[in-house]
C-alpha cells in the first residue's frame, strides 16, 4: 500500500513537472519570433476561429440572460435590505471579476479543452505524435495554446463589457444621467491592483485552458483504452486548477 | 486538426481570417476602451488639489472613499497614514472643477453609522468665502453612531419600563381604560348619554321625571294662571259693581286697591316663573352636562311656584274676609 501511495505522489509529480515544462516550453516558443511561419498562424486563426468566434453569439446571449438574472438578484436582495447603493458595487465584482471569467474559462476547457486532449491522446496512441517529433510540438501544439489563451481572453473581454453595459441599464434604465455615478463606482471598484489581478486571472486562466488538457493528451500510451483515460485525468484536472485558482485569487482579494 | 481530419465535419468559411481578425480587433478595441474608461473614472486625466484631513481616529476610512458635498462626491481618499504625533492624516484628490465647494471656512466631518461604510463629509455656509488652499490642512470632526448606542440604549429601556408600568393590569393606563369604557358602556345604555354623563341609570331616570315632572306643573301652573285671570275677572266686575256702593266706605277700598296691586305683582312675579320655566324648557332640552344644575334650579323654582301660590291663595282668602258679600251677588234685605 505505501509502495502504490509513493508511486503514485511520484506519478502525479512527474505529471505536474509535464505540465509546468510544457507551459514554459509552449511561453518561450510563443515568444520566440521563428514560431510564427504562415503555417503556425494558420493553425491559432483555425482554433481561435473555433473556440471563440464561431459560439460567440449564442454564448453572448446565454451569457446576457445569465448576467440579467444575477443582476436582478443582487439588485433585489440589496433592496431588501435597504443597502441598494452597494448594489452595482456588488453586480461588478461578483459578475464581471468572478463569475464571469470563471464561466468562460469552464466553458473553453469544455468546448476546445476535450477535444484538444482527446486528439493529442490519439496521435499520441496512433504514434503520429513520436514520427512528427519537435516540429509537430511547436507548429502545431503551441500555436493551438496560445490561441485558446486568447479566445479565453477576447470572450472574458467582450463579456465582461457586455456585462457593464447591462448592469448600467439595470440598475438606472435608460437614462443617461446615471453615468457619473456608475463611473464614480466602476473607478472605485477598479483600482490598480484589482484591474492587474484581472489581467493576470485571464492570463493564467487561459494558460491553464490550453496546456493542462495537451499535456493529458500526451500521457496517453500506445494502448487505446488509454486514450479516455487520459482526457479524463485532464479534463479533472483542469477544473481543480481552475478552482483553485479562483479561490487564490478571491483570497487575495478579500481575505 | 478538426476540420483536417474530418473535412465534412465543420466547414471552414471563407473569410476565416478576417472574421478572426474582427474578433482581435474588437476585443483589443474594448479592453483598451474599458482602461481608459477606468482611468477617466479614476480620475487620472483630471487635475486636481489636495487636501489633508487629520482625525484622531481613521477607523473605516478606506483608500477610494468619497468626499461628498451636499451627496455629491468631489473627492478621493488617495492615502491615510499615521502621523509622528499619532494622529491620521487622510489625504484626499479633489479635482479642480470640484474644488470650489472647498472654503476656507468648510467644515469636515467623518461619520460612521451603524450599516455601510463611514462617510466624509464637508459642508461650506459660506461660498462667498477665499477658496481652500492646495495641500490644506484641515481637522475633521468625528461622529460615532456607534459611540451613542450604550447611552441610547440605557434611555430606551427607562422609556420601555415607563411604558411597561403605565401598561401593566394594576397601571394608571389600564385603569383609565376601564373607566372610559363604563361610562361608554353606560352612554350605550337606555338612559343615553345623560346615563354616561351622570354615573348611573338611576340618576338619570330622576332627571327625566323631574322633566316630566315640570312639565306636568308647567300644565298646571297654566291651569292657575287660567284661575287667577277668572279670579281677577271676577275680582273687577265684583269692584266695578260695589264701587258706588263701597265708594265711600272708609278703609274696604284701600285694602282692595292693596290686595288689587298685591294680585298684579304675583302675576307679574308668575310671569316671571314662566319664563324661567321656558328658559329651564330650554336647558332641560340640552341637558347634559348641566342637568344636575338645571334639578337645582328647578327645585328652587318650586319653591317659588309654591310660594306664588300660597300669596295667591292668601290674597283670595283676604279678599274673601274683606269682602263678605263675595259670593253673593244679590243684596239681602233685612
């Protein structure tokens, strides 16, 4: 029994250090300029294409219909308890720098996550991966990291807007009168070090998206059965990490 | 590669890139957007004065805290720090276009209450006076809704012991209470309000029959009235016809030229009760709260009654002895 405890803390180790290598090989190919050829810019258009553009609508739209019920929410208890001018103050920092940007990056890892893993694993059972070597790796792999990291991004971005603008006609309606109050808030709210740990939340929360599932894909072995498992590992362990990563950061914030 | 592997799968648009690139773009184009948005709300672009707050105690005050005038924000707390002499030095932004609410003279003040976070405040009397100074250094006066409670507590329970004694079974309020309620109770009564008013049904019944009771000597005191005049008739026709005869008759006629002006001041005297009887009428109709005054009145009055008749009754039996042949209008000859 300890034998198995030890060989697998050594097993999950050894996974974390793939997982920390890959990240910082993926970083210093992204930032390397011999990386971007035609081929490797193909490849981020495709699967930014896939990831962000082409849900981007009805995802915007389940994501307004989301934003409006929890403003109403938030909104009505804070009427009830007679604490209505903390009411946007708690829409922006519930909503737009937690809620939303954790959604996104469960949705990404759903929507592109999987399915990355799930081919790194079968290329990796079919031994394509092995034949295509290093070059594989970095004109394929990293151009795919680096566009989910953005399309994590772009949707946070857009969503996180549409959700101010929302939360604006919400809370005063359509008047324009408002503003200066929404803006005396939205400056309270946004200070330096909430508006870095925003930036830095989607950096990681994208960086987290795309490597954690390439990686699992590539603990798979020569046998089939290996393949579900190992998207399975990845997928698990992608929301833990993300999970984890939402507590440091409301932690730092808050505690 | 999806779309590599499985060509009928998903179907690569044209315009891929231009549609990957409006994506960037837009998204580029609201970040940079929202920043500066942010840094406008910050106030990064707006010139601003400072102003220096120093409170003995900064308990609530964050960094970000609004300065408000009149509910309208003109400042940020930009940084608190504690001074070498333990005092809290607040320093606060005040854009320039909002410094003209600041006065020499302002007064701030720092309130903490009981829900939300502490509030700054500044209040200017006078706008007329020298604008505050960049960099001025004012100190702040604290209020504490917290600090009150202990005292506000210990008078809220004397009030609510007040209360609890004024309403127990035994209090003064309970009591009043019951009181009011008999004498609704009563007012509800047969007797009315005059039951209420009076302490009993018994009381009241008497007030009414001494009511009927002068209504019924009203009617008969009418009767006498009635008597007297028959009586006075009689008494002028008896005068007219004796006078040749009495004419001369020493001492008869003066007695009944007495008894005579005697009779006219009881009916004047009459008169008089009569009125007050109407007036009595009067009150008797509006009794209430002068009905035991009005049974006075009215006991006096028969008083007066009776005597009128009794000073009747005597002038008709003085006539009567004054003047024998009374009753017999024929002359007896001996």
């Amino acid at each position: 029994m300890p034998q198995n405890v030890a060989a697998e803390l050594v097993d999950w180790i050894a996974s974390w250090r793939r997982e920390l290598r890959f990240g910082g090989y993926a970083l210093a190919a992204a930032l390397s300029p011999s990386t971007y050829v035609a081929a490797t810019r193909t490849v981020a258009v495709k699967q930014i294409y896939f990831t962000a553009w082409q849900i981007l609508l009805p995802f915007s739209l389940f994501m307004a219909l989301f934003s409006l019920v929890v403003i109403q929410i938030t909104m009505n208890v804070a009427r009830n308890y007679d604490l209505s001018q903390f009411a946007l103050e708690l829409v922006v920092r519930a909503l737009v720098l937690e809620l939303i940007p954790l959604l996104i990056a469960l949705f990404v890892a759903l929507r592109s996550g999987a399915a990355i893993a799930a081919e790194v694993a079968l290329m990796r059972q079919s031994g394509e991966l092995e034949a295509a070597g290093e070059n594989l790796l970095r004109h394929e792999l990293v151009p795919r990291v680096a566009a989910a990291a953005i399309s994590l991004v772009s949707l946070t971005v857009l969503n996180c807007a549409m959700a101010l603008v929302l939360a604006y006609f919400s809370m005063y309606g359509f008047s324009p009168w408002a503003f200066d109050d929404y803006t005396r808030v939205v400056g309270y709210i946004f200070s330096l070090p909430i508006m870095a740990g925003f930036i830095l939340k989607c950096i990681v929360f994208g960086a987290a998206v795309a490597v954690i599932p390439i990686v699992a894909g590539l603990e798979a072995t020569e046998r089939v059965r290996s393949v579900p498992v190992a998207v399975l590992n990845g997928m698990v362990r992608l929301f833990f990490v993300l999970g984890l990563l939402e507590v440091v950061s409301l932690a730092a914030k808050y505690i | 590669m999806i779309s590599d592997k499985e060509p009928g799968f998903t179907l690569l648009p044209k315009d891929l890139e231009f549609k990957v690139k409006l994506l960037l773009i837009l998204t580029v184009a609201t970040a940079i957007a929202f920043v500066l948005y942010v840094m406008y709300a910050r106030g990064v672009f707006e010139p601003t004065q400072r102003l220096i707050l120093v409170v003995d105690n900064a308990e609530g005050v964050s960094v970000g805290m609004d300065l408000t005038f009149s509910g309208f924000s003109i400042g940020r707390v930009r940084r608190i720090v504690l001074r070498d002499d333990g005092k809290a030095r607040i320093v606060i932004d005040v854009p320039l276009d909002d410094a003209r609410w600041l006065r020499s003279t302002s007064i701030f003040t720092l309130e903490r209450s009981l829900v939300g976070s502490s509030k700054i405040r500044v209040f200017t009397a006078n706008l007329q006076d020298p604008p505050l100074e960049d960099r001025a250094e004012r100190p702040v006066l604290r209020g504490d809704a917290t600090e009150e409670l202990p005292r506000m507590i210990a008078a809220l329970k004397n009030t609510l012991e007040n209360i609890e004694q004024m309403t127990a079974t035994e209090g003064s309020l309970q009591a009043s209470l019951g009181n009011v309620r008999t004498i609704t109770e009563r007012m509800g009564g047969r007797q009315g309000v005059l039951g209420g008013v009076l302490g009993s049904e018994d009381n009241a019944k008497k007030v009414v029959a001494a009511i009927d009771r002068a209504n019924s000597l009203l009617t008969s005191l009418s009767g006498v009235s009635t008597k007297l005049d028959s009586a006075l008739g009689k008494t002028d026709s008896m005068l007219g016809k004796t006078e040749q005869r009495v004419f001369g008759a020493g001492g008869v006629m003066d007695e009944t030229q007495k008894a005579v002006a005697q009779a006219n001041s009881i009916l004047g005297e009459v008169r008089e009760s009569l009125k007050k009887v109407d007036a009595l009428l009067a009150d008797a109709q509006v009794v209430g709260t002068n009905a035991k005054a009005a049974t006075t009145d009215l006991r006096a009055l028969r008083a007066e009654v009776d005597a009128s008749l009794r000073k009747v009754a005597n002038l008709i039996d003085e006539i009567n002895r004054n003047w024998p042949f009374e009753r017999e209008t024929g002359i007896k000859l001996p």
